[in-house]
C-alpha cells in the first residue's frame, strides 16, 4: 500500500457515527400542555419495591426498569386532576423521553413526546398517532394494528411507547391514590 493511501485511510478510522437527540418539550411545558388546567404540580416521586416492579412487569407484560418513577399530582384548587408520569422507553437503540397523562380512574388522558434520540421513528411525535392512546384504560388491548396504529418505519417505537403507557396504567392502579 502506498504511504498516501495509507494516511488518507487514518482519519476514516476516527469517524463516528452522528449522534441524533431532539428536545422537543421540557416537562413543564408538556405538562402544561397534558394539563392546561392545573394550578400545580407537586412532585409525587414512586418508589418501588422489587416485588412492586415485579407486579408491574407480570401485570403489563413489560419490565419496570427503574425503581423511582418521576411522578406529579396534577392539581386544581387542591383537587386531584390526574397523575403527570415522566418516563422512558427503548426505540430501537437509544430512550424515547414521554409524559403521559392519567386521570384518577385509570384513563390516558394524552401523551408527549418530550425528548427523541433516535434517528429513525419520530413518527410517534405526530398528533394523530399519539391520539389514539387517548382514553386507553388496562382494559384494552395495547396491540399493534388492532386498537393503536404501527407506523411502518417506527414500528419499534410506536410498540415501546404503547407498552410503556401500558406500564404507566399499572404503575398507576398499583400505586397511586385515585384521589
């Protein structure tokens, strides 16, 4: 090989891959919108036990990584409005950052797309997809093409998102107060 060859070939061994993260709400904002009328959120962190996560993965046919959900009591004139639940999910590499919005009787209220890091299946940001996660309750099914639309090109996050307020609905029925 040619010593020309040779150095041209040296800076391609130090090329890396580009990183993809966009932020396209701050908590606060998304609450806001989830909840346009709460006076306050207060900070309702959960804590869980291993057999809690355990319940919440047998319940909702996923795994509760964390044992500390960042939760807030969405509140107008001291009157629960609904649970405000930050979470994350796995897209096909890298954590889909949501909020979801929980009323007290076990409902989804809506969902955002706070911070994405993937570079493929952002679709899942788009209004009408996250719409139909609107009014879930556990007693729906969470399938792909049946009740909640796959997004051909997103088929990874349209499933982890669902899954994961899937989750949520549980976290909620097995630890957070209805009122």
């Amino acid at each position: 090989m040619r010593p020309l060859a040779s150095l041209l070939m040296i800076p391609a061994a130090f090329v890396v891959a580009p990183s993809y993260a966009v932020e396209y709400m701050s908590v606060e904002q998304a609450q806001r919108a989830l909840f346009p009328d709460a006076e306050r959120f207060v900070p309702a962190p959960v804590l869980m036990t291993e057999a809690q996560r355990d319940a919440i993965e047998d319940k909702a046919g996923v795994k509760q990584r964390w044992e500390k959900q960042d939760v807030w009591r969405a509140e107008k004139g001291g009157k629960l409005l609904g649970w405000f639940v930050v979470d994350n999910v796995v897209g096909k590499h890298e954590f889909i950052t949501y909020a979801a919005a929980l009323l007290p009787e076990g409902k989804v209220s809506g969902v955002e797309i706070l911070i994405f890091k993937e570079t493929h299946g952002d679709q899942v940001r788009e209004a009408g997809w996250r719409k139909t996660l609107e009014g879930k309750t556990l007693a729906d099914p969470f399938k792909l093409d049946k009740d909640v639309p796959n997004i051909s090109g997103a088929t990874l996050s349209c499933r982890n998102v669902m899954m994961g307020v899937k989750r949520l609905l549980v976290l909620q029925q097995l630890a957070l107060p209805a009122s």
